[in-house]
C-alpha cells in the first residue's frame, strides 16, 4: 500500500494472479504492481484481462503492471504468464 493507493494480489490455478488496483484518493492515479511484490518471479511475460471490461490487452506485461485509475476507482486484472519460444518477443 503507498499512500492512497493500494496494490492487491492473489495466485489462482494455472500460475495465473488476480491483481486490484485501488485508489482511495481524492484524484487520478497511475497505479503500478511489480511483479516481486504480487509473487510473479522476474521477467515473466503475462497476458492481461482486464476483468471490468471483458477484454484481454493487446500489449504484453515484464516486470509490472501498470494502469490509470481514477479517483475512489480500482481496476481488475487477470495476469496468465506465457511461455514464449526463442523467436517470440513481448509487445512490450
């Protein structure tokens, strides 16, 4: 937690974690889980869904995860890790 804005985690099956970020203040915030606080091991490449709009993003996450939330607001993420060959590299 940093102030008035929160981070919250939790690992579910299939390697996967459900992330919130909330913001508890009075304006907009840029929000950002890193990966060695939510328990993701570094530089791992997840896929992201983001759970309030039924939408999976286009761009690929290392490292952290992080959104625009609007004052007294949170979003909702799904992160699903990918395994990537040699030849892949993430839209980052």
């Amino acid at each position: 937690m940093y102030g008035d804005s929160e981070v919250w985690a939790r690992p579910l099956s299939g390697y996967r974690t459900v992330v919130v970020l909330l913001n508890r203040s009075l304006e907009f915030r840029i929000i950002t889980a890193q990966w060695d606080d939510i328990g993701l091991p570094p530089n791992t490449v997840v896929e992201v869904k983001d759970l309030w709009k039924h939408a999976t993003l286009e761009k690929r996450f290392v490292n952290e995860l992080r959104a625009d939330v609007h004052h007294h607001s949170c979003k909702m993420f799904l992160l699903t890790p990918l395994t990537l060959s040699e030849e892949d590299e993430p839209k980052v």
